[in-house]
C-alpha cells in the first residue's frame, strides 16, 4: 500500500479523498491555486503545494505541474478526483512515464470511454444495448442536420468528449438545429477542448440510471448495483437515489451484468460508472440503452456507499496498489435506501444562476449514522466564480425510501446558509413534490413540475410569525447590545445602558420596518414584562426570547416555544423556521435612497463571466425575450434576453471580454409606447 498519495483536485472531493487516506495510515498532499490558498482541502492534507494562478487552465489542469509536486513531495500515487484531469490520457500517461501510479483506470480504457461516439461503436461490439443514433467521425453541420432529420425529432446534441450536462442541447425541429449545434460546439471547446458532437434520439420521460462497477488487475469486476440520476436539470442531476425506485431484481442483474460486460471490454480497472437510459421501469420488455461510460469516481458515490457499507475510495487505493477485490459479487448486497442532494451556490428563481460571495454563516445539520455532508468549504470561506459553486453535498440513509424522504426533508430544514443565495429550499420542495415522493421520476420532473417547484411570489410569501420572529429579534438584538456596552462602561448600572423600553409617562412603543420582496410591512412593538406585545396585521402578539451571538434565537410567541435561526448580515435578516427560510430587509427610517439604480434602458451582468458570443447587431430592433449576448460563468452559457422590445445602441464588451457582476453590458433603447 501507498505511504504517500498527492490528490490532484480541489473541494469536497479532494477533503473525501483525505478522510479515507487518513483513516488508511496514508499521508497526503494536497495541490492548490492562488485563489484556493486557504482552502478547506488545503488546510485538512499533511502537505499542500501551490500549482498556479486562480484559472484551472493556469493550475489544476496544468499536469506537468502536478507531476512536479507528486516527485518533490515523495507522493507514490495520484488520486484525480472527478472532473478536471480524472479522465485526461495525456495524464495518466505522463504519471506512468515519470514512475507514478495514477489511481484510476488504465490509459487504453480512458481512451476507449473518453469520446463516446468510439465508446459507442465499442459497446455495439460487446453486445450492449444502443439508443438509436450517430455516433461518426462526420461533423459538418448540414449533415449532423441530415442525419438528426433521419433519427427523427426530438434528438440530442452532446459533446463527443463531455460530461456533467455540457456541452448538450435537446433539439424539437430542423429549424433549431443549426444554432444549437453551434452552442453546444462553443460550449464543448470551453469545457474539454474538443467540439465533436454525437447525436441520439431523445427520449421523452427516461430514467437516468448509473450502475456502479469496480475491477482489478487480476481480472475480477463487479457491479455494485445501480443509481437513479433522473432528476435533472439542463442535464446536470440534482438528486440522486440508490437503489432505483421500482427496480425489479431481474433488471437490476441484466443492467448489472451489461455493465459488467461494457468494463471487461475495455479490461477496466478501478471505479467506473456505466450509465444507462432506461424508456421506464414500468415497461414489460425491461429495455434499457447505454449512454456512456465514466472512467472516473462519480460525485453521487456516497449512496452507493451508505446502502453497501462500503468506502468506494479505499477500494480504489487497494485496487490501485495491484490487491485484488475486497468483495466478489455474490458477497455484495443492498441494504436501506439513500438520497443525496447537491448543495450549490446558485439562484433557482433565476434559471439556477450560480452565485458567488462569502459564506458568512454556514451550518450543516449534525452528522450521524442516518446523516452525512461532504463539503470543501467552512464557514467564512468563499465561493468564487473560478470554480464550480457546490457547498457541499448532503446524504441521507434509512431502512426505506419513505424513512430516507423524510431523514432528507429534515436535514435540509436544518442547514444554514447565509452570503450566497442557495439552491437549499428548492431541493426542499423537490424532495416534498408529490411526483418526486411517489418515485414519478424521469429526467423531465423539473420542468414537469415547475408549479410546484417555483411557486408564484404570493405563495411564497413569509407567513406572519416569520415577520413577528424578525422584530423579535431586532429587539433583542438591540438589548445584547446595550447589555455589551454596560459591561464594557465603567458605569455598567448608568440607566442609559438600558433597553427596557421604560418612560416617565408610560411604556415606549416601536416600529419595527421590514421588507420581504415587494412586501413591505411595520411590526409595533410595546414592552410587556419581561417581553413584547407585537402587532402586526392588526393583530397582537405577546412575545419573548433569547437570542445567542450566533442567531440562534429562543422564541415564546403566542404561547408557543419556537426554535428559530435569525442572522444578520448588513442590512439583511435571515430566518430560518419551520424548515423553511425567508430574508427581510431592516428599514431604517432615517435613510432616504437616491434616485440611482438600475434604468430599463440598460442590461447587467447576473454574475462574474466571460462574453463569448454577441446575438445582435447595434441598431437593431428587438423584441421582448429576443437573445442579445452569451456569457459563460462556471463553463455554463447562459443567454441574455432583451427585457422589453426595443432598439440596441451598442454593447459595451466585446466577445473574449470579462465582466464583473453588474457590470452594464448594453446600451438599449425601450421601445415607444403606441
């Protein structure tokens, strides 16, 4: 076994890498950016080596660098993590040149898996089932359109050499084929340097199911049963699940078995995931068609962890270091039923924009048998737009999936986070959606259940005792302060200390002003005893509290005793309640706003990126919803609309250009009323 192993990625993965090496006796190194100096993995390794600039092109995917801090450090191995250079063969044959084992799969197999359209042809030969497709090394856009005409709408686009969900575009006519081809190129050469393309059939409603399998250098391969990964959205999975809803043990062995069949063809070693499109479990003839295969460990791994009891990470060490499989196949069996939602940094109300800023206040629920977070980032940390923007990602076990729904809806009600927005109540509701809970599931159930999922800004309005939570925390906020400040006097009795809303002539009442989105309301708050008579809506409430340094807030209103989180964070306040959050906004009364801001006649930049395409000439008359400019932040593209009809005078970037968030990209004329 390895003394030394060197990690060759960042974040949750690099950490889990670390948590298992540690606990194996292995020391580890850790490489790094500048921007990523005092990251989570960084702190938690034995060493840490700095590889680059803050852009992964400069660092984390510079190999020969990494090869460099392996031999300086003395580390036997590299574990490459998922993404970046996990399924790069110039790397893992630069390792085995320089006498180092790179803890993965040989270079032939990455080889054969890496561009799927080979991949493909390969699997047709081993007798795995295909989606109905082309899959050739033609790739002039009049005949990738002919052959999408043939296959018959709707088809798929997808980046020969993608994964993660980029590089892929869904196509419903020939009209559209043409520039979605060109997109998915654009994006499939940020992403992987490559813009071959393959083209299939889409499926309506398919599940997305992954079979886990491991083989070794001895020839042993297993298949360590399946995941379902149909929740999706632009074809990245949100939720993953294991073992699949409504597998029927038959299916579950011939899926594992191709899976099997596809990993020998190519004398895999090491994890690997093989992932299926299956039309529906309900169906009799129990049909399924390969989609690809990851040559990599996968972010989803930890459930088919928690339902086998195994460490998919020690069984890639071991089999790295030439031992032969733990388990052989008749020895494995499923155990329970896990979930794992994926924490990100992102904005779902805005087309799942991803976010960036300070995680000011960051608390995961409490670990434990049925409860699990894997996570890169600690309070305080940042989530830069360098980077993908997880947080973390959270599991949960139990002994059923009914059991598993509700471990998952508690721990997301329990977790904190404030200083980026976060996609944290949408997977709430996903989890609490009817189709979600009865296990509908297909790769469509977002877009499915859009109602459900984004719920008009009434419904999601903060019920009253949300409001009433927030004065009562501004108010004892208030007398933490005065309290702070007659201990740190030399007069800690002089009655100015005091907050207890005493007068000469009766008790102080006060306003409280909040705004919550649109809605802007005043709590009245009069001191009653040791507390507070709130109004609002009319009505009055009696209420009182302790509230801790870190927002956790003690609360008795109308004679209930409330468990609360409220933070504050400039002028913003946090609450968490009853599983759900909400932010208010403080309004002080004495602050009169400018008449600055945003104008319609202009068009900002949602977040930090890179321009890399411009959709309209200056001078041209658009209408509302019209595309006008493609920025790329976090290797995903996101399209820009014109926000009304009008007139474009000029851009204000030029393609290849960065823009900061808020940045204003183009002058834009609204047009005229009739």
């Amino acid at each position: 076994m390895f003394n030394k192993i060197l990690i060759a990625n960042r974040g949750e993965i690099a950490c889990r890498v670390i948590k298992t090496a540690r606990r194996m006796g292995i020391r580890t190194v850790a490489v790094y950016s500048e921007a990523d100096a005092g990251a989570r993995h960084v702190r938690l390794a034995d060493e840490a080596v700095c590889i680059g600039p803050a852009a992964a092109r400069e660092s984390y995917l510079v190999s020969d660098r990494i090869i460099a801090a392996a031999q300086a450090t003395g580390a036997q191995a590299i574990h490459p993590g998922y993404g970046f250079l996990s399924e790069n063969e110039e790397f893992a044959e630069a390792c085995a040149a320089n006498g180092i084992v790179f803890i993965g799969p040989p270079v032939s197999a990455i080889r054969a898996m890496g561009l799927k359209s080979e991949s493909k042809k390969l699997m047709e030969k081993a007798g795995v089932p295909l989606t109905p497709g082309y899959h050739g090394d033609e790739q002039a856009p009049d005949f990738l359109r002919q052959q999408a005409d043939r296959i018959g709408y709707p088809v798929l686009i997808k980046a020969s050499a993608g994964g993660g969900g980029k590089g892929m575009r869904v196509v419903d006519s020939s009209a559209d084929f043409a520039e979605a081809l060109l997109s998915c190129q654009r994006e499939a050469t940020a992403s992987f340097g490559n813009d071959h393309v393959l083209i299939e059939k889409y499926l309506r409603r398919p599940r997305h199911i992954e079979i886990q399998v491991f083989g070794d250098s001895h020839g042993n391969c297993v298949y360590l049963f399946e995941r379902d990964c149909s929740v999706q959205r632009r074809h990245q999975k949100v939720l993953e699940e294991a073992p699949a809803p409504g597998m029927a043990p038959e299916r579950r062995k011939a899926m594992g078995q191709a899976a099997v069949d596809a990993a020998k063809a190519v004398s895999y070693v090491g994890a690997g995931t093989v992932e299926f499109i299956v039309p529906g479990l309900n169906e009799q003839d129990g049909s399924f068609y390969f989609m690809e295969m990851n040559t990599r460990l996968q972010v989803e791994h930890p459930v088919t962890e928690m339902i086998t009891g195994l460490d998919l990470v020690e069984w890639q060490l071991k089999v790295a270091a030439g031992e032969p499989l733990p388990l052989a196949q008749e020895q494995l069996s499923i155990k329970g039923h896990a979930l794992e939602a994926r924490i990100y940094a992102e904005d779902p109300d805005k087309g799942f924009l991803p976010a960036t800023g300070r995680l000011t206040h960051l608390v995961p629920p409490a670990e434990s048998l049925h409860v699990r977070v894997d996570t890169g980032v600690e309070q305080d940390d940042e989530i830069t737009p360098h980077y993908d923007p997880m947080i973390a990602k959270l599991i949960v076990w139990d002994d059923s999936r009914e059991r598993a729904l509700a471990r998952m809806l508690q721990a997301l009600a329990d977790y904190r986070i404030v200083g980026v927005t976060s996609n944290v109540g949408f997977l709430a509701r996903l989890v609490a959606c009817p189709s979600f809970a009865r296990a509908d599931l297909d790769t469509g159930l977002i877009e499915r259940e859009r109602a459900f999922l984004f719920p008009d800004a009434a419904a999601a309005a903060p019920p009253r005792e949300a409001w009433l939570l927030a004065a009562l925390a501004e108010l004892l906020r208030d007398q933490n302060y005065g309290a702070a400040k007659a201990a740190a006097s030399s007069d800690a009795h002089s009655p100015w200390h005091l907050r207890d809303g005493w007068r000469a002539n009766g008790a102080a009442r006060r306003e409280i002003r909040l705004r919550a989105g649109s809605s802007e309301k005043v709590v009245t708050a009069a001191y009653h005893g040791s507390g507070f008579l709130l109004e609002c809506e009319g009505r009055s409430s009696p209420a009182a509290g302790w509230l801790q340094e870190d927002g956790e807030l003690r609360a008795d209103l109308d004679g209930r005793r409330l468990g609360v989180t409220v933070v504050a964070a400039g002028e913003k306040r946090h609450v968490f309640f009853d599983g759900l959050s909400f932010i208010f906004a403080a309004i002080d009364p004495l602050y009169h706003a400018g008449a600055g801001g945003g104008t319609e006649g202009s068009l900002t930049a949602p977040m930090p990126g890179k321009v890399i395409a411009i959709l309209a000439e200056p001078g041209a008359s658009v209408e509302k919803g019209a595309p006008l400019i493609v920025l790329e932040a976090m290797k995903m593209e996101h399209t820009l609309v014109a926000p009304v009809a009008g007139t474009v005078k000029a851009f204000c970037y030029a393609v290849g250009e960065q823009v900061t968030d808020g940045a204003e990209l183009l002058e834009f004329e609204p047009a005229k009323p009739a």
